[in-house]
C-alpha cells in the first residue's frame, strides 16, 4: 500500500507558510468535524491510534490526555515543546519552517481534548527565525478566528502564546520547561506530582511535542484506526526522520514505521560517505550507539531500537563511518551534557564533569586503561539517581561507546599499573 505523507504534504509548496495557501490545501479541514466530536472521543481515537510522543520518550498521547483531571476548578493548559536541542536532532523546524498552520491545528485538536483554553509553545531560543515565522502564523490564524474567542463559531476559545527559551538544553525536559515559563530557573521538578496533574501555575497541563500533535488533525479526519494500520502494531503512523553525519544525502524524510536501517541509509541517505559504516546513532545523541553489524537487522520501529538495547528517541540519526575517532565523538557529546546539567543533582552534576574530564585526560594520553572501566562505573552510577534524565541522558552513550568501541579508547591509554597482591 502507497504512502502518503501527513506531515510534510505541504511541504514544497510555494508559500506554504501563508494562511490562505495552507487552507487551499487542507490546512484547518479538521476543525468542523473536530467541534461535533466529544472531547472525550477524540481521546479514544487518540488511543486508538497508538500515537506515541515523538519527543523521545514514546508515551502513548491518548493516555497521558486521559490523566488530566476533570472539574479541579482550575485551569488546564497544553504546552509545545519546541525546544529541539539535542545533538542530532533537528526535524520539529521543519514543520514551523513550512507549514506552522498544522502545528496551530495540531493545537486547537489537542486543546479540545483536554478542554484547554491557554497553549504555550515554548520554542528553542537559538530557533529566532522560526519564532518570527510561527508569530506570523499566529497571526493570520487569529485575524481569521482560528484562534482566540469563538473559534469558527464553536463557542470554544483558545489563545496561543509563543516563548522563546534562552538556551537552556535542560528546558526541553518538560518540567523544566515548565518552570522556566513560570519566570524560574530551568530545573526539572520531582515527580510525582506529574503535570497533568499539578503543571503550570499548579494547574492541570500537557506538554507535547510539535510532531506529536501534528499528527492528531489527521487522526481526526480519518480515524484512530486508519492511522494504527500504518506502521506496525506497535510503532503506527509515520515519523519524520532526519540523519547527519557521513552521509552522502543528509536531510530528513517522512516514513511509515518499519524500514530496515540499512536500506534507509542506501536508499534515502545515498550510503555512507567516505568510508564503511561504524557506528550508528538512532534517535538524538542521547540514545545508545550500535556497531554496523548491529545495524544489519535493525528496523525504524520502537520494539526494534529496545530489542538492541537501544531507543528510537527523537528520530534523529547520526551516522559514523570507519575514519571516525570514536574517542573524539564521544568527548564532544560529554562536553555538551556537562556544559547543560542544571547543577541540581549531584551525580549528574558531577558525573557529566568526570567523564568530561577522563575523556580529556585519554585524549592527552595521560590516562590508563583503568579509567576506561572507571567511566562505566561513573555511567552505571549516574543512571536512575537524578531528578530528570538528563544524567542518563550522558551515561548511556559512555558506556555503549566503551564497552562496544573499547580498542579505540585503549589506543590512547596507557597500560593500567594495579598493585602488588600483598604476599603472606
């Protein structure tokens, strides 16, 4: 069966961006049916769909709306997470870079669900042209009363407000996000209470991805079902990927879940440049690297990246040809956690500076190979001990690039001297 793009349909077209363009092709067509519907159908659908977050952690979307608690007197909000920050990871720009109005629709659907009156796109601070560019949209969409009071003559309101992050990788965390729309500090709080429960200004809120949401108007006009037939049983829908590194075609494509790896590389990224595959990253820098055998029966799907140990994260690739110094690859990725831990939990905090460090004394040559084992044991010790992920989020690559690259790291080490065994 042929498929058909949901999220970059528009793409391509000349002035896509533009409101009256966007609407000549589909954009805002789900909003009459979207307004008969109960909210608590659309969840169902949602459900249904087994649509998960396409933020990196894959939770189901209809389960986690489902968690929004129902006359607490409060307000409920929604919040996009468009703070795309991970190394690897650049595929959300696209869809404000060429078609923001399905985002904006995106929203409305999500808002509807969960009864929402107030969305906050939280938006990467570096992202500067794109910020202007969804305001733009905004405010087309409001001029044509697709946002704000009454919305196409539904008696339903939403107002959409636009923030600009300042840089921070750690607000992409969604209660770090959180605080740091509240005017604090960006550091992630201890959960429970989960957000949906006690969020923004203490209220009931979602936060969700833009590829997330981007996909429910289609699920609106066709149904949980029709969107759980694409894909497999368990990754349904597409994605769109996006890959960098030693590639001779680097871009991002819109796919149904399940291609083989290897074919992805030769078939959309034109093979590996330079040299033969070495290592392979699957979903953003913080997800476990995997050798080029590793690849060979590896598959675009959620249950293929855990049954290799790995994750399919945020979908974005990094590809490694066999010149790569896996040494230098890694310390680059360590320097990057280290310079954004918060500071707020010491294994993260400390953690991600150790292995920065080692990782500068290996690549001096004034380290042994007994510090190759010392930052396993830093990685295992870091994982599962902090607030957020984030530690995790630096542990997982040290340790699959020790342990599965170890004679590149060795190369710069000096033999380990251990100690006389005492003699009785």
């Amino acid at each position: 069966m042929s498929f058909e793009p949901h999220l970059t349909k528009r793409f391509g077209i000349e002035n896509s961006r533009k409101l009256e363009v966007a609407r000549k092709h589909g954009a805002y067509s789900s909003l009459q049916k979207l307004f008969s519907m109960k909210p608590t159908d659309l969840i169902e659908e949602v459900k249904k769909s087994n649509l998960k977050g396409r933020g990196g952690a894959g939770f189901p979307t209809g389960m986690k709306w489902s968690f929004v608690p129902q006359n607490t007197g409060k307000p409920v909000y929604l919040c996009i997470n468009a703070d795309e920050s991970e190394p690897g990871t650049f595929t959300d720009r696209y869809i404000i870079e060429n078609d923001p109005h399905l985002l904006i629709e995106g929203i409305i659907c999500g808002a509807w669900a969960i009864q929402c009156h107030t969305a906050y796109i939280y938006i990467r601070g570096e992202y500067a042209n794109q910020f202007k560019m969804l305001n733009e949209a905004l405010a087309e969409a409001r001029a044509a009363g697709l946002v704000g009071k009454n919305i196409m003559g539904s008696g339903f309101d939403l107002e959409i407000w636009t923030h600009r992050g300042a840089g921070a990788y750690i607000c992409g965390e969604e209660t770090g996000l959180i605080e740091s729309l509240e005017g604090k500090k960006g550091q992630p709080r201890i959960k429970p209470p989960f957000p949906a429960v006690e969020g923004l200004f203490g209220c009931p809120t979602i936060v969700n991805n833009v590829k997330t949401l981007a996909h429910v108007p289609w699920i609106v006009h066709n149904g949980g079902e029709a969107f759980a037939a694409i894909g497999t049983k368990d990754s349904t829908g597409s994605n769109i990927f996006g890959v960098s590194g030693h590639i001779n075609n680097p871009g991002y494509w819109e796919l149904p879940f399940g291609m083989h790896v290897p074919e992805f590389i030769e078939k959309y990224a034109k093979g590996v440049k330079g040299g033969k595959l070495k290592a392979f990253i699957p979903g953003g820098s913080s997800t476990p690297v995997l050798t080029a055998a590793e690849t060979e029966d590896l598959y675009l799907t959620y249950e293929s990246m855990m049954a290799h140990k790995t994750f399919l994260g945020t979908g974005g690739m990094i590809i490694m040809n066999d010149q790569t110094d896996m040494v230098k690859a890694l310390k680059t990725l360590t320097h990057f956690y280290a310079d954004e831990s918060c500071g707020q939990c010491t294994p993260c905090r400390e953690g991600t500076s150790w292995v920065d460090r080692i990782l500068k004394r290996i690549l001096a040559g004034e380290a042994t190979t007994r510090e190759l084992d010392m930052l396993v044991e830093i990685a295992d010790n870091m994982e599962g001990r902090t607030i957020c992920a984030l530690a995790a989020a630096c542990a997982m690559p040290v340790r699959s690039f020790v342990t599965k690259f170890r004679p590149d790291f060795e190369k710069y080490c000096k033999p380990a001297v251990y100690p006389a065994a005492a003699v009785s």
